[in-house]
C-alpha cells in the first residue's frame, strides 16, 4: 500500500521525473522490480532529489527497514527502442569480464540487439549501465536495508509472456552473451507489470 499510494507517487512529485512503474516477479530472484524513468540524468543528482532522499515521511521510515536483496541504481542508456510499454518484461544482468566491457557493450549494441523490436509481442528493447555517479553509489546500508549496485542490465519488454520469454531466447541466449565477453552469472528476471504512475504533462 506504501508503493503506490505514497512513495511512488512523491517520485512523480519530483520535477524531471516523467513515469514510474512496478513489476511483480513471474520468474526472478528479486520480488519486484521498480523502474523510473528522468527528463535527463541531471534529474537524479538534483538538490530537490537529493532532499526527498535524505528527508524520508514516516511511513517510508517504517517500511523500507523490511526491503531485503535491494539492487537500486541510476543508469545511463547504451540503446532503447520501443513504441508502448509492455505488461511483461524482461531484465537480464550481467557483468563484463575483465577489459571485456567496452567490446561486450558494443557487441550487444551492433549484433545483439537490431530487429530484437521487430519480434512478435516485444513492445520495447533497453540496455543500460549503472552510472554510480547519479545516486551516490547506493552500496552499502541505507536506511536499515542493504543495497547492491547492478553493473549492465537489458530490459526487454512486450505484451506477452511467451513473446518476451521466446525473443531472449533467440536474440539473447545466456551462451551467447557470455562468448561476447559477459561473466557466467547472468541474472535473468521476469516481470509482469502491477501499475504505473506518468505525468503527462511536463513544465516546459
């Protein structure tokens, strides 16, 4: 009740913030997934941002104690296609090997990725990297949880289970990834939308 009734809602609060959204997990190590999205990165370093952090309400005083297995961060976009928001996504973490990230980057970008948006059901196709200069670097315990940092995350969403699940397959295998240079603890997650909260119109 906290999420949408309040937390999200003071996100959406905050000026440069344009949407928010849940996810409940279907098929994930982590229960939910939580995704903002910003005008710009400046957004996420702002003195009005920084202040909703450091100044919580009560109620997210009390609640956010009880998180557990957080991994939070702000990322920058290495490729983003889509043309509506999917009610299914799919995030596949991973990390580079050593002086692999550069190449593993721009492999996923040029071979990887191109016609992914053009496969049945797939409704948006993400890649970004956490930049730990836009929050501070989140590690660590904050505010009674403990928060993990992820590194490169791929968000492939779409209007259906199956469709999703059968795009990765085929654009995204885990073996692939890992020959292009990824470690081999690929962190697969999928996720059905629960709500989600925009501001549709923003101050100019």
């Amino acid at each position: 009740e906290w999420h949408p009734r309040e937390h999200m809602v003071e996100r959406l609060g905050i000026p440069g913030f344009i949407r928010g959204r849940r996810y409940i997990a279907l098929d994930a190590q982590v229960e939910f997934l939580t995704l903002y999205e910003v005008a710009n990165a400046d957004v996420l370093v702002s003195d009005v941002y920084k202040t909703r952090l450091t100044n919580p309400t009560p109620w997210s005083t009390k609640t956010l104690p009880a998180f557990r297995n957080n991994v939070r961060g702000g990322c920058r976009i290495h490729y983003s296609q889509g043309y509506a928001m999917g009610g299914f996504i799919k995030t596949i973490r991973i990390k580079a090997q050593e002086g692999e990230k550069a190449s593993l980057i721009k492999h996923i970008v040029n071979n990887m990725l191109p016609g992914l948006i053009d496969a049945p059901r797939i409704t948006g196709v993400h890649f970004v990297e956490n930049d730990t200069a836009l929050t501070g670097g989140n590690s660590g315990n904050q505010r009674g949880r403990v928060i993990q940092l992820p590194d490169l995350i791929l968000l492939i969403e779409g209007s259906a289970e199956e469709g999703v699940r059968n795009a990765c397959a085929e654009y995204l295998p885990e073996d692939a990834l890992i020959r292009a240079g990824a470690t081999a603890d690929v962190i697969n997650g999928l996720y059905q939308l629960e709500y989600s909260i925009q501001n549709l119109v923003q101050p100019t």
